[in-house]
C-alpha cells in the first residue's frame, strides 16, 4: 500500500506515532522518526529495523524542524507522507493555567504542527500526503480542558487551510480525529498498573463502543490517508474515536 514512499512522522518514539511507523514499515515505506528523549528515539529506530532514521527534535522549535527537512532530504530525496503526530495533553482548569503551560501546549501543539508542515512542504513532491492528527476533543466541551480542546481545533483548521494553501501543489492534507487510546500519554508518573488498569476501565466506560482505542487502530487510518485509496479525500477529518464525539 506504501511501497517505495518515504514517511516521516514526528512523535514517533512512542503511542500513536511509534504504531504508525510500524505499520508503515509493514506497508512498505521508507521511514524517518523524531522525537526528544533520544534514548526513546533510538530504542523505537531500533525495534522498527535496519534503514529506519531517528532525529532528535523540538517540533516547537522552527530551527529544528528545518534540520529535520535537511536530513530527510539527504536521506530520502524527498518526502511523500507526513505526519504530524508530535503533541501533548494535560488538563488547563480556568483557574490555574499559567503562561508557561499555556506556551508550551500551544508551542506544541499548533506552533509545532505549523512548523512540521512549513519546513517539509518544500521536499514534497506533487501528490504526497500530509496528515495532521487532531483529537475528539476539539468537537465537544471538556471542562477543565478548554486549551487543550482549542489547540486540537486549531489543527483541524489547518487541515481546511493548508489544504487551500498547497492545492496547486497538489498536496493533499487530511486529519485523524483519535478519541481515548491507549498510549503513554495517558499514564500519570509514578502510577501503578493496577491504577492504570482501573483508568483504562473507567475511562472505557464512557466511549459508546464500550472500551479505549489501541494505537494500531489511529494507525491503520493514518495509513489510509497517507495511501493512494484516499486520493479524493481533502481537508477532511477521519474521526476514529469509538463514537465518543459522536453519541
């Protein structure tokens, strides 16, 4: 379904992006990954196999990410599919975010999808594919969750932007919308197994279809997305969220 396309997915070390490089390696794609724990880095590159390229990388940091297109060029050509997949999530109660939390999800989260896709767009041949990953969230309301849900809405704007923007690149640009899933984004530090078991039943509970997402499953439809089976799909998002956004 990939073979012979090169990929690179930011947050690519663990949870949703790691499940996406491994099916893409499956699908037959050339694979780059960034990440900033390099010892995560260099442990998924490895489990991923030989051939697959691990970049150390702030996606909030413009600089790195036009070191990150330098390499991906000079390892690839060029670029076919992009992920933007680098993110984090924390809760944002009115009465007390400050301005270096406020600064540091919307530095990820939408300075750093912006960054990601304005450093690779200039490697990225015409038909490639460029997929962003938004979130349940920017479709209902959270309380206690009021930036981070904006920050998700942010992205699913640019899937609609960009789209407009890169159309006579003919590049396309879609989004995947994953509901709760299962990934190390959900795991408090210094929580116990058991205590994340009971998260996972609790938090399960609550999706109509009965239980969280696996990774694998936000993976196969990233890999829709970045194939040719979606070719007149543009500026849409493929809402994969157990109907949690939805009933």
């Amino acid at each position: 379904m990939l073979t012979g396309k090169a990929a690179l997915i930011t947050g690519g070390s663990s949870g949703i992006g790691l499940a996406t490089a491994q099916r893409m390696v499956a699908y037959g794609a050339k694979i780059a990954i960034t990440g900033q724990n390099m010892n995560r880095l260099m442990e998924a590159a490895s489990g991923l196999g030989s051939g697959v390229i691990a970049i150390q990388a702030d996606v909030s940091i413009q600089a790195d990410m036009q070191r990150v297109r330098q390499q991906v060029e000079q390892a690839f050509g060029g670029l076919d599919i992009l992920f933007a997949n680098a993110g984090v999530a924390y809760g944002t109660p009115l009465a007390a975010t400050d301005d270096a939390m406020i600064d540091h999800l919307l530095g990820v989260n939408v300075k750093g999808v912006y960054f990601t896709v304005q450093a690779l767009v200039p490697v990225m041949p015409k038909g490639s594919s460029i997929i962003l990953n938004t979130s349940w969230l920017n479709q209902i309301g959270a309380p206690g969750r009021s930036l981070l849900s904006a920050s998700k809405a942010a992205v699913r704007s640019f899937a609609r932007t960009l789209s407009a923007e890169l159309l006579d690149q003919q590049i396309r640009v879609n989004a995947v919308s994953p509901g709760s899933v299962i990934t190390p984004l959900h795991r408090q530090s210094g929580q116990t197994e058991e205590q994340f078991a009971a998260y996972v039943s609790r938090t399960g509970s609550q999706v109509p279809i009965g239980r969280m997402g696996q990774a694998e499953e936000i993976a196969e439809a990233v890999c829709f997305l970045a194939s040719d089976h979606s070719r007149y799909m543009l500026g849409a998002e493929m809402v994969v969220d157990g109907g949690r956004s939805e009933l």
